[in-house]
C-alpha cells in the first residue's frame, strides 16, 4: 500500500483527468475504478492514524495522563 501523502496525489490526479471529460468511456471508468481503490486506501490511512491520536489530559494533581482519542459520531 502507497503512502497516505502518494495515494492522495494520485486521486487528486485522477480527478483532474476525469474533471476534463475528454478521455473515453473505458478509460474512465478505469480511472473511476482505481480513485474508488486509492479512496478506501486513504480512509485506511486515516482510520490507523485516529487510532493512534491520543489527547493529555491533566489530572487532579497536575500530571498529564494520556487518553485515548474519541471517535467522532457519525
């Protein structure tokens, strides 16, 4: 799996191609097919680094302890 940073530039490329709208139908819809793949890789990416965030926070007496991060609802 690419990086975060390459699959996004690599979706962000695809965009643009199929934005133009001149490529054929079956180019297109190959582009649509590996944007579709690069987008799940890139919410993997995200969802591993959420599980890695974590948030201090101060105790009574003045020490940080470190939490783990809530998970946004949806």
């Amino acid at each position: 799996m690419a990086s975060f940073e390459e699959s996004l530039k690599r979706l962000e490329k695809i965009v643009e191609q199929m934005e133009r709208g001149d490529l054929p139908l079956e180019d297109s819809i190959k582009l649509f097919e590996e944007g579709m793949r690069l987008s799940a890789e890139c919410k993997e990416h995200l969802e591993q680094a959420e599980g890695k965030v974590q948030i201090l926070m101060k105790q009574r007496d003045g020490s940080m302890r470190a939490e783990p991060f809530p998970p946004q609802k949806s």
